[in-house]
C-alpha cells in the first residue's frame, strides 16, 4: 500500500472543485511584491489582462490595486506594463522599511 492510498500523504496538484483558486491564498509565496506608481498609471489594463493569477484588482475600466492574497510576485505585470510604472520590489526590502517606520 503506498502512502497516498492509506491517507498518510495527500496527493499533491489536485483540483477537487473548478474555480477554487479565490479560495487559496497564494500570496506568501511571494519573494518579490509588485508595487505601482500611480501617477503614472495609464490604466491601460494590460497587467490584468497578463495576470495569471486574477490578483488584479480593477472597477470600471481602472487599474485599483493588487490583491497580494494571491499575488505569486512573477512579476508578469511589471514586465508588460507599457507605462513601466510596476516595480518588483524584494519581500524583505518592504518588510524592513515598515520596520523601521514603525519604530520612529
């Protein structure tokens, strides 16, 4: 009997329902987060368009934010964006400038 048919190892890759991805934060993953300059922003909606992972998020033809809950950080995005306004920024990099901000 192999670990799997005795429920010791659950089986990995599997989809028990269509459309669960909303329901799996993906988010910490990440090792680099996309961060937006939204002066320069165009909303053209091309990083919507690329985003594999629905973490978009938009209303009315405006680009909004990210939803960093799913955000993988592959920073398709960054590298599609015609006004180039999306930065792959480093996790560890953001979490130490909130540390420090914090802590003034």
């Amino acid at each position: 009997m192999t670990p799997q048919q005795n429920g010791a190892m659950p089986e990995g890759g599997v989809i028990f329902s269509p459309g669960n991805s909303a329901e799996r934060e993906t988010g910490s993953w990440r090792v680099k987060r996309p961060v937006v300059e939204m002066d320069r922003c165009t909303h053209c909606m091309i990083c919507w368009m690329f985003c594999a992972d629905s973490a978009i998020d938009a209303a009315e033809g405006k680009f909004l934010g990210f939803d960093l809950a799913h955000c993988k950080g592959c920073g398709i995005c960054a590298v599609e964006c015609p006004a180039k306004c999306i930065d792959m920024i480093e996790e560890l990099t953001l979490q130490a400038a909130s540390t420090e901000e914090g802590g003034r």
